[in-house]
C-alpha cells in the first residue's frame, strides 16, 4: 500500500472546485513530481491533502488512515507541507521557526526534539549556524532552506513542497534539489510541486501532470522522459 | 516638586493603561480584531471585584481573574471564531465587538444601577524624599512591571508564547504549517482579559466605578495600542504611558477634566507624523 494514496477528491474554495476526482499517490523513498501551468490546482491538491481546506470530497490515505473521515480536515500525523513563498516567520529567529515545526508534528518529549533539530541540522547547516537570527533577516534561498528544516523535525515521513524554487537563483536550486534527493534516499517521501519540468525531473521518480484541476498523466519519471509527446504538454 | 509628583501618578496611571493596552494588542495579533469588548471585560472584572470584595479580598480577586478570563474565552467562541468561519469582515468583527461592550454595560446597569461604586482606598499614601506617593499608585507600578515582564517571559520562552508571536507574524502560514490556530486565539483572548483585572481593580479603588468606565477603558487601550504601533506590545506600554503622564502633568497648565483630551491630542499628533506608531512591529504582515 502507498504511503499516501488520493482517489476521487474534488476540492475548491467557496462553492468553485478547483480540482476534480484527482487520484494520485507517494511513495516512501520517492520523489513525486506534480506538474502543470498556473491554476492547473496542484497547490490546490497539497492544501486539501495537508488539511489546509474545507471543502474537500474523495479520499486522503495516509500511513493507512482515512483522513478525511467524518468531515475532518486535520493534518495527518506524519505529513509536513514546505508551503509556497519562503514561508519563515520574519520575527522568530531560525531556531524558533524551526521548533514551531516540532510542535505542528505533535506532542514529543524535550529529547526526542533535540534530537529531530540534530538530524535536520545535519542535512542543513545553515539552521545551526543562523540558529539565532531573525527570520527576516535572511535571504530568500535561507529561508527556503529554514522551511524545509521546520518540515524535517515534525518528524514526518512525507513532505509536500510547493514550489520551493521559486524565486532562488539557479545553483541554489540545484543545492536544493540535492537536499530533496538525499531525503528521499533516507526514506522520505516527497512530494514536489514545480513548473520547471526539466529541474523537477533532476531528482523525481514519478510525475503526475495536472491540467485544468485533473490529473492527465501519472508516469514513472523514466517513461515520461522518453515520451516525446508528453513534453509537448509543457 | 508638584510637576515631579505629578509625574509619578502619571506613570502609575500609564502603567494601569498599558496593562490595558497590551491585552488589546496581543487578542489583535490571533484575531485580527481591535477588541473594544475589552471594556466589557474590565467592567465584569470590576464589578466581580466590587461584589465579592466585602466578603473576602482574595476571593474578589481570585473570582474578578476567573470572570474575566470566562468572558475572554466566551467572545472567542461565541462572537469570533463563528464570525471569522463565515469569512466575515474586519468591519463585521468590530461591530460585534463593539455591539459586545454595549450589551454588558446596559446588563450592569440594569443588575448593578448606573450610579458609582466606591471601595474604601486601602493602604494610604507613603513618603519618598519630598514626594508623597499613594501605596495604590506604587501597587499599580509594580503589578505592571512584574505582569509585562512574565508575558514578555512567556512569549519569548515557551512553546504557546512563540506560537502566539508567530499568529502575529503571519496567520495564514500558522494555518498552512498545521499548528492550532484556534487554541492560539484562545489564549491570547484568556491572557488578554487576565493582564485587565489589576487595571481594573486599581482604577476602581482610585476612581470608583460606573458602567461607562467600559467605554473609557476601551477607547484608551484601543488609541493607545493603535499609537503604540498595531500590533506592538513595547509601543502599546510606551504610548500607554505617556498618555498617563500627559494626562496628569498637563494638570499644571489646563484644567484636570482636559488631561484626557490634552494626552489624546499627543497621540493623535505622533499619529499624523508617525503614522506607523510609536513602536511599529517591524515585520508583521
């Protein structure tokens, strides 16, 4: 059974659906790719699956749990999102923004924290280092990286990243994707929204296409590479 | 001598102000609101006070505390959060706030009477060099400097406190990580309406007690936080005192029942060239 498995969900704001029975899934120790031009409602598709949304219909599995039962919309225990924009808190410093992370995961002990902060800081050192300095005060490529970090300690066995390389230059990009890329070799699964095709294709293993809030392909990354036709999608 | 001694009862007042203020200020960073129920709040704290205070100091206080925390967490429940579910404005919001503070002050007068309330001053008044400082005004200090400094303690150390200050920085992204919003609004609305009760209680050993002390209360801690800078506690208490100061040291030059409009016009004056306030929180979105 997939880690995360999504049938049948149809979502929107207010009385508009921005995607309808999309079905997808992730996969531990994978990264999935979900592509697609503006307002194809892929961000759409992360916020109803991190329970970000009200009006959502359909199915979210995750670890084997129907999340969606009874109407909640609660953010599955082991699912953290990297929302879109940098997303740090400008007056918390790097430690604080990283700790709130901890706490969106759940209730852990003093221990068990600290030691989540080690790991992350061994896949990120930059959080050691600007430990104490305001999140607005640093770029946007650090912030990206503090993001990341706070998704890391909640402890969650998935991460959904939207669009985490908007806004960074090139080699930033491409350090990052090597972040994604060792995550995904400890276990993770990850989730990874991007309009660059090319850059999301470096580090993914399957690729979901969107288009107009449906799902038009579902490929492993090596068939979608080989098919000339789905390039013309983009 | 008089201008010195005058200062100080300004600083005791301002100190009482910025208790006010500051709770403003922190239910405006989780909700978005400016809670002029506040006043509401005081007035139950007050009269609570005023009620039980002839059977035990303690219990006045201990049951003035718990009434007006009751009443933080009910406008929260009852008035906010259904209100901010239906995606409802900020104007929505203010008017419930506002329409809040009018249904208990009318409650009040109708339970209580409209007339003053008075409680016996308490300690007196203690020499300093040639100052003579009423024990109530030092009381109002000191309060006030021990209850800023274990909220500025409690936002800066725990895990609730940092979350609250992150509400402040961005709600949208508090929602987004999936950290509890809603318990977080809650607590500011408790906190707030707690760090009120000595404001209340002191003011109305100094200057009794009527039901439109609400509407005061209300109307100074929300200019106050406003000057302050939206949003920001160290503006809110730096503005809440120097309208207690302007308010009493203007006594030597105009009339005492214009000490209000004389601090007033300071603040609207650092309004219109400082417009982001005295203090702005410099980051907050």
């Amino acid at each position: 059974m997939s880690l995360l498995e999504v049938s049948g969900l149809t979502a929107g704001y207010g009385s508009h659906a921005a995607i309808h029975d999309v079905a997808a899934r992730a996969e531990r120790g994978e990264v999935t790719a979900l592509v697609g031009h503006n307002g194809a409602g892929k961000t759409t598709l992360l916020n109803s699956i991190a329970g970000v949304l009200r009006n959502v219909r359909g199915s979210v599995v995750f670890d084997g749990v129907e999340t969606l039962r009874g109407g909640s919309r609660r953010r599955p225990s082991g699912l953290a999102m990297v929302p879109q924009g940098m997303g740090v808190f400008p007056s918390l410093t790097v430690g604080e923004n990283v700790t709130l992370g901890v706490t969106a995961g759940g209730k852990v002990s003093k221990e068990e924290a600290a030691e989540r902060i080690k790991v992350a800081q061994g896949y990120l050192p930059l959080l050691a280092e600007r430990w104490n300095e305001r999140g607005g005060r640093l770029s946007g490529g650090q912030r990206q990286m503090v993001s990341i970090g706070r998704a890391l300690v909640s402890g969650a066995s998935c991460i959904l990243l939207d669009e985490p390389s908007v806004g960074l230059s090139p080699k930033l990009v491409e350090d990052m994707m090597k972040v994604f890329a060792t995550l995904r070799d400890a276990g993770l699964a990850i989730v990874l929204v991007e309009q660059n095709v090319k850059q999301a294709l470096t580090i993914a293993d399957r690729v979901v296409v969107m288009k107009a809030g449906r799902v038009i392909v579902d490929s492993s990354a090596e068939e979608f590479s080989s098919r000339e036709s789905l390039w013309e999608l983009f | 001598m008089l201008a010195l001694q005058l200062l100080v009862n300004g600083i005791a007042v301002g100190a009482l102000y910025a208790l006010a203020a500051v709770g403003v200020a922190l239910i405006f960073w989780t909700t978005r609101v400016f809670h002029i129920a506040h006043g509401a709040t005081y007035l139950i704290a007050a009269y609570t006070f005023v009620s039980l205070h002839g059977n035990s100091v303690l219990l006045a206080l201990v049951g003035s505390t718990l009434a007006a925390a009751v009443f933080g967490w009910g406008m929260n429940k009852f008035v906010y959060r259904p209100i901010q579910r239906s995606r409802e404005s900020f104007f929505t919001l203010f008017v419930a706030s506002f329409g809040t503070l009018i249904i208990v002050a009318n409650v009040i007068s109708l339970w209580a009477g409209s007339g003053p309330k008075a409680l016996p001053p308490p300690f007196g008044r203690v020499q300093i060099g040639f100052l003579q400082v009423t024990w109530v005004a030092i009381i109002a200090i000191v309060v006030a400097v021990v209850f800023l400094l274990g909220l500025q303690f409690f936002l800066e150390k725990t895990e609730t406190g940092v979350g609250l200050r992150a509400m402040a920085d961005d709600v949208e992204l508090v929602d987004l990580l999936g950290l509890n919003r809603r318990r977080y609004a809650t607590v500011a609305l408790i906190l707030g309406s707690v760090l009120v009760v000595p404001a209340a209680i002191l003011t109305t050993y100094v200057q009794g007690l009527t039901p439109q002390a609400g509407l005061r209360i209300a109307t100074i801690a929300l200019i106050v936080s406003i000057a302050g800078g939206v949003g920001s506690l160290a503006g809110a208490v730096v503005s809440a005192i120097l309208l207690g100061v302007v308010e009493n040291v203007s006594t030597l030059y105009v009339n005492a029942s214009w000490g209000t409009a004389v601090g007033f016009s300071v603040l609207l004056a650092i309004l219109v060239f400082r417009p982001s306030g005295v203090i702005p929180r410099p980051s907050a979105t």
